[in-house]
C-alpha cells in the first residue's frame, strides 16, 4: 500500500491539514509536540477506527483524538493498493449531540474505488479489506506508535527494531 495523501479535518490538536506523500519512505520531521505521532495515529485510524479502551491506565484513544471542540475526528486518506487508488474517509462523533441525526453511527467509514467512484468493502475494516492484516498484526509490524520513554512494549527501541526487521515480532 502507497499512502499518497493525506486529509485531516480534524484529529487530536491537529485540523485542517493537507500532506501529499511520495512514493519510498516519508519522514515526518518536526518540533516536540508539532503532531508527527498525531498523523501516525491518524493513518492508524483511517484504517481501522478508534480503540475505546485502555488497560494501562491511560485516555482511550476516542476521547484523546477527538476534537474538543466538536467532539469529531475526522479526514480522509487517498491510497494506492495493486494499482488502484482508493479513498478512505471516516468520521467518528465522540458526544452522542455530534450526531446528525437518530440513525447516524457513532463511526462512519466509507472507501470508495476512485477509477470508477465505486464504494467498495461495504461493512469490512479498510484495513483487513486493503492489507489483509487485522489491527493488532498492524500495531505490532508496521505502526510504531509514540515511544514515550524509548521502549516498545518494554523493549529496547533498537532491540524492537531489529526483531521486527528479522521476525515480524517486536520480542522475539
């Protein structure tokens, strides 16, 4: 999968930014605190929506990503998968007075085909539909979420790194 662009209406602190994306590896540079992990988690969420629990203690993912201000996270997310370019959008309503309307869903995902404007993977999780891999083999190979003391899951970040590369398994 090439992502080539990028659209967040509003996710966390970040809202209404554009990012184009190249084909190879993007690198996201910036100050502390300029939103790098924010578009990570906002990829994430393209794909496969908001986690609404947390074990370790910490805010849920739907209320840290929702905006304060209008209690949506929202965007859209272009992508390339064997040749065919799709476009993801989705918008997730934190507070039940967001919603529209009494059959509006608390999380609306559509993907669409756009050669032919065609909505594909009707009631599938873009991300399973698009990569064929669930959300958790996700977190755990390809999507390094912030590392706020440079430990992944309690590994070293160049030990998790290296294992990822050989084994697809951060501790292994």
């Amino acid at each position: 999968m090439i992502i080539k662009e990028i659209h967040i209406d509003s996710f966390g602190s970040l809202k209404n930014r554009d990012f184009e994306l190249g084909e190879g590896l993007n690198i996201l540079e910036g100050a502390n605190e300029s939103g790098k992990s924010t578009v990570a988690m906002f990829i994430k969420f393209m794909l496969y929506g908001l986690s609404g629990r947390r074990a370790d203690g910490e805010i849920p993912d739907k209320n840290r990503y929702a905006s304060w201000d209008t209690g949506t996270a929202s965007g859209y997310m272009t992508v390339s998968v064997d040749g065919k370019d799709y476009r993801i959008e989705r918008e997730y309503f934190a507070y039940s007075d967001a919603l529209s309307s009494g059959d509006a869903s608390k999380d609306r995902c559509t993907v669409t085909e756009l050669s032919t404007g065609e909505r594909v993977f009707k009631n599938e999780v873009p991300g399973m539909a698009l990569l064929g891999m669930p959300e958790q083999l996700f977190v755990n190979t390809v999507f390094v979420k912030q590392l706020s003391d440079g430990k992944i899951d309690g590994v070293g970040m160049a030990e998790a790194v290296e294992n990822l590369l050989m084994s697809g398994d951060e501790g292994v």
